[in-house]
C-alpha cells in the first residue's frame, strides 16, 4: 500500500507544495529522467512523496510545535494512526503563521504567510492478498511576496487563497499468481483553487492585477508488476487525467503622464480549458550474469488541449496627445485566443549496473523525456509581475535526450557517489520578450546541459562524519546560429560540513556544522541585450537534535542559520532571511 505523489524536481522549485508536511513518512529524490515510469513531466526528475498510512499499533500519536526565527512564526502538527484487525487508518492536521522575513538589510514587507491543513486515510485488508481504501486531504494556504527593485517604487503580490482538497480511492492484490505479484487501481479527484492580486507602480504607471483560478482534476490509473521468473520483473500500466480550467484575470491600468498620455481602464478575461492526458507504460529489469541488471522501458503519451473560451472586455479610455479613445465593453482580442492542440510520443529509457566487486556499484544510462506545453504556455495572456506574458498556441512539445555514467562505493566507514551527465533538450519552452515589459512563450531551438555530482561522507571516528556534496553544471540555450551559456543557472553549489551524534545523559544527541555554496547566476535576454546577475553566496549554519526518553520518543531540535548574517537571494527580487533560529518539539506516544 503505497500513495505516491511525483512532481518534477523543477515544478517542486517553482511552486508550492500542497501537501501537509504532518502526512508524509518519507521523501526519495530520483534523479534523472523518469518520465517512463513517472509521468511527461518528469523530464528532469521526480521528487516522490510517500505518504503515511495506518499505525503499527492499535494507536500511535505524534505531534510537534515548532518557532521560526526568520518571520517570527509558529507551527504545530498532529497525526493520529493505528492499525487493528485488518483496518488501517490516520487523522492528520497542521497548521503554521508566519511574519514578514527579516533579511539582513531589513524587514522584507507583506512576505508572510499562513497555511493549514488536515487528512484522512482510512483502509481495510479483506484478506492477506487484497486490500481497498479511500483518502481525503485539504491544504489552505494565504501568501505574500514583495520587491525590493528599483524602478518598481510599489510592487506586492497577495494570495488570498491557494487551496487544494482531493479524494482518492484505490484497490491492490498481491501475489495473485507465480507471474502477477501486484495489481493496483487508484483513482481520485482534486481541486485547485488560487486567488492573486498583484499591485505594481513603476515610474508613474500603475497597475492591479487579479485572477481566480480553478484547475479541477479526475484521474485513474491501472499497475500490474509480473515476475517472469526469478531474474525477470515488469511493470505495465496506464493512466488517465483530465484538467478542466476555469480562469478570471482583471487588470486595471492607470498612466499620467499629461499632456503626452493619459490611461485609464479595467480589462475582464475570462477562460475556460482543458486537457486530456493518456499514457501507456511498461519497464522491465533484468537480472544477468556477471553480477549485470539491464533496466528499460517505453511511455507513450498523448495530451489533448483545448481553450474553448476566450474572451474579453475593456472598459475606459486612452487619452495620447489630447486624442482620446473610449472603451465600453470592448472587445479586447489581445486577453488570450481559443484553440485546440495535440501532442503525442513514444518514449524510452535503458540503464546498467554493475555489482562485481564488494561495496562497489557502476551505472550508464540513458533516457528520454517528453513535456508538452501547458494551457497558460498555448494561450493564456497574464500580467502578473509587472510585466505581460503572451501564450503561443504554436508551441512545440520538449524532447530530450539525458545520458549518466555513474560510481558508487559503500561500506562501514567510506560513501562516495559520483556521475557525469549530459543532456540535450530540443523546443525547450522559454519566455522572450517582444515589447516593453511583454513576453511571449516560446521555443529555444536547444539546450544542453552538462555536469557532474559527487556526494562523499567519511566516519572518520565512531562520533563524527564529515560530508561534502557538489554539483556542476553548464546550461547552453541556442536559437539558430545563436547561443547563450548565461541560462540563469549557477555553474557550482554545495553543501559541506561535520555531521556527529553523542550519547548524552541517556539520550542521544545528533548535531550538523555545515556551510551551503552557490556560484553567481547570469540570465542573457536576446532580445534586449540585457545581463541579469544575481550574486552568488556562502552561508554558515548548525542544526542539533536531542532525542530522549523510552525509545527516544521526545526530541527537542534547534537551528541557527546564516550565522554570519550574509546578504543572498536567488532572483532579484527578494532577500533570503538573515541569521535566524529554528526550534521545534516533538513527541510520540
């Protein structure tokens, strides 16, 4: 029994995860490629988070209250579970209020936020080879966010609401012959909803923008995993989604500037959408002599798009050297455009490993990827930021080709992980900008990316362990005979320290002195010729964990981050909080 969520690594960077932190047992980092088994956009990877279920008892109990120095905030938690005669079941519920971040060059305005959450699982084993259950979820989330630039004298985002609530169903037999060891259904239907208001001024213009969004959801999948023997395993399976969207933006503009130019009106978009996704899957690992496995696999997928309706109505005037044009309910063309797309493709993955040698493992794989371009990519028209972002109906899918060749070494005292990769993506979906703050979705004829990763750590007595872990990476953006390696990403970062755990008055005492490392990011615009930096940075910081009491079920945890107080960031926009303590207490009984 196992829920599983898989969002790519770029989308769990990009947005926020509504999920309650209070439900989820554990989460695994699957780097590279995973589209085969995990999805279309799983083209850089896959974050899985593997949820808890019932207890291992009649009744467990955990729960935690926690302080956050950067936004002087607080957040508790509770989870209820048990197991007993066949039925499985958990309550979860969390909650967490945070203040504006204190950043070393001062209190960053309206960047607080709250959220709240709470869930349900409940099962039953009708048998040792059948089991059936059913979950429910909420999380409500409000969010700020402000900018620290100039020219924009006044820019503050406010949503009022990101919530998502979600019911799932699914149904698993196990070892139901010699050859299918599993078969699972789920099958669930969820909704996001997303409130936004963005207010900017620059240089004398101004601008409020609103949207309302709904995304609801139906899906349903279908796994069956066959031993073929003792050295053959295969998984197959298909599934199904379907997004329906349903949008609502205003924008309300004002520009005074006399005699030379006057505006000021409101424009109401609204859109309606969906899109349909269909996959087929199948990945078989073989177990070969000379301690060899071969892995490989195929997805085929096909994504439906659809924008039925797109309209909207402008309200007001422009007034541009003493000519004055007036808007009643105009048919405003430029808010998004009604279309229909479909993409479709095959792809497919192969990996080898090596197990020859005692603590050694070595790997080479390859693997492609597929994203198809989303609603908002083909057609929406949004101006939240400050700026306008144009869809483009005429997108192309991304497709990429990912190649590693990888070490591992693992025993008592010495870990040492280490890979290369290269990866070329063709049509990777960008933004240009083709007018005085607009941009529009589009295709870069290519990126290739290249790195490599070594993650180490060495006991170097029963009490201590240092750690490093390192990544390299080179991004290269090409449009024809052009081409750019200032793609926004940092070329180094890092994580280093000395974890070490003591025995301390009968409990156990776990502390961590590390340091994280990033190199500066550069973002090029082709189109106006404009450099981007963002400064790289080091900062120093120190975690410790005492566990006590009958099987160390009482833990006290603390943090101290960015000792040294340093100034960094990872856009332009925003400071990341200044030296902060974390604390937090746990229990389970």
């Amino acid at each position: 029994m196992t829920d599983r969520r898989y969002l790519s690594i770029s989308q769990c960077q990009a947005v926020a995860l509504l999920i309650d932190p209070s439900s989820i047992e554990r989460i695994e980092v699957i780097k590279g490629p995973a589209s085969v088994l995990y999805g279309s956009d799983a083209i850089g990877g896959a974050i899985n988070i593997i949820t808890k279920k019932g207890g291992d008892d009649a009744f467990n109990a955990d729960a935690s209250v926690g302080y956050d120095g950067a936004g002087h905030g607080h957040s508790e938690s509770a989870v209820i579970s048990g197991t007993k005669n066949g039925f499985h079941y958990r309550v979860n519920g969390s909650n967490s209020i945070h203040g504006d971040i204190d950043t070393p060059y001062g209190r960053q305005e309206n960047t607080g936020f709250r959220q709240r959450s709470g869930g349900l699982f409940l099962s039953y084993d009708f048998s040792s080879n059948f089991t059936a259950g059913l979950s429910a979820d909420t999380f409500d989330s409000r969010i700020g966010g402000s900018s620290v630039e100039m020219p924009v004298t006044d820019f503050t985002i406010d949503v009022p609401r990101w919530q998502r609530e979600k019911v799932a169903f699914f149904a698993e037999g196990r070892e139901l012959s010699s050859v299918l060891s599993k078969l699972r259904w789920d099958g669930y239907w969820q909704k996001n909803h997303k409130e936004m208001d963005n207010k900017v001024a620059i240089s004398g213009v101004g601008m409020d923008n609103t949207a309302d969004n709904q995304i609801k959801t139906f899906g349903t999948s279908l796994q069956a995993d066959w031993q073929l023997g003792d050295d053959n395993y295969l998984i197959t399976g298909y599934e199904f989604m379907r997004d329906s969207l349903d949008a609502e933006t205003t924008l309300a503009m004002t520009h005074s500037m006399p005699p030379i130019v006057e505006m000021n009106y409101n424009t109401l978009r609204l859109n309606q959408g969906s899109e349909t996704t269909n996959a087929l899957f199948a990945s078989m690992t073989n177990q070969l002599p000379a301690d060899f496995a071969l892995s490989y696999g195929a997805r085929y997928t096909h994504i439906r798009s659809a924008m039925d309706e797109a309209v909207a109505s402008k309200n007001g005037y422009t007034k541009v050297m003493g000519r004055q044009t007036n808007y009643t309910n105009y048919d405003d063309g430029t808010a998004g455009s009604e279309g229909r797309s479909s993409n479709s493709r095959t792809v497919f993955n192969a990996a080898l490993t090596w197990t020859g040698i005692d603590h050694l493992s070595l790997r080479a794989s390859w693997a492609q990827g597929f994203r198809a371009a989303i609603l908002q990519e083909r057609y929406l028209r949004t101006s939240m930021g400050g700026g306008t972002t144009i869809g483009n109906p005429d997108l192309n899918p991304e497709v990429s080709n990912n190649y590693e060749i990888g070490a591992r070494w693992n025993e008592r005292r010495l870990t040492v992980d280490a890979d290369v990769f290269y990866s070329t993506a063709r049509d990777y979906i960008t933004t240009e900008q083709v007018g005085v703050n607009t941009y529009r979705y589009m295709n870069a004829d290519r990126a290739k990316t290249r790195g490599m990763e070594l993650s180490a750590s060495w006991r170097a007595a029963d009490y201590f362990e240092p750690y490093v872990s390192l990544t390299w990476i080179k991004r290269k953006l090409e449009w024809g005979d052009y081409s750019t390696t200032q793609s926004g990403t940092p070329e180094f970062y890092s994580r280093y320290g000395l974890r070490s755990n003591f025995d301390v008055l009968g409990g156990l005492l776990t502390t961590d002195v590390y340091a994280r490392s990033q190199t500066d990011t550069e973002s090029y615009s082709r189109s106006t010729g404009v450099v981007t930096r963002t400064a790289g940075f080091t900062t120093a910081n120190f975690g410790a964990t005492y566990g006590f009491g009958p099987e160390k079920r009482y833990q006290v945890a603390a943090e101290l981050l960015n000792i040294f107080d340093q100034g960094y960031r990872y856009n332009t926009t925003t400071w990341e909080p200044g030296r902060h303590v974390n604390l937090r207490f746990s229990l389970k009984f």
